[in-house]
C-alpha cells in the first residue's frame, strides 16, 4: 500500500529527481501497476515520456 503523504506531482526532470534523490538504487518502478517501464525522450531532449507501453510507432526511422 502506498503512503498517501508521500504522494506529489511533477512536471520536470528536476522535480522528479528531487523525488527519488533519497531511494535506493533498487527500488522498483512500476507505471500505472505495469511491470514494464519504458523510457522515452524528445530527439531535441525537450521531453521524456515514462509509459508502460513501447509506443514503436512514435519513433522515427534513422
């Protein structure tokens, strides 16, 4: 069961680091209760996307 007065939001990269700074290194990560993570970034680094789903039809081809 997860704590609710550690529950916060964030928007950016900084805030999330702020967040998991103080974890260990092998705390777990789940998105939405999936077991599979993936990350996702903007080519240009603008943006990163952190998703249970691989989203291959965003990519472009290199």
């Amino acid at each position: 069961m997860y704590d609710i007065a550690k529950r916060r939001q964030f928007k950016t990269v900084g805030e999330l680091r702020k967040l998991i700074e103080n974890l260990p290194d092998n705390t777990e990560v789940s998105i939405c209760g999936d077991n599979y993570c993936f990350y996702h970034e903007e080519q240009d680094k603008s943006c990163i996307c952190l998703d249970c789903e691989d989203l291959e039809d965003y990519y472009e081809e290199r």
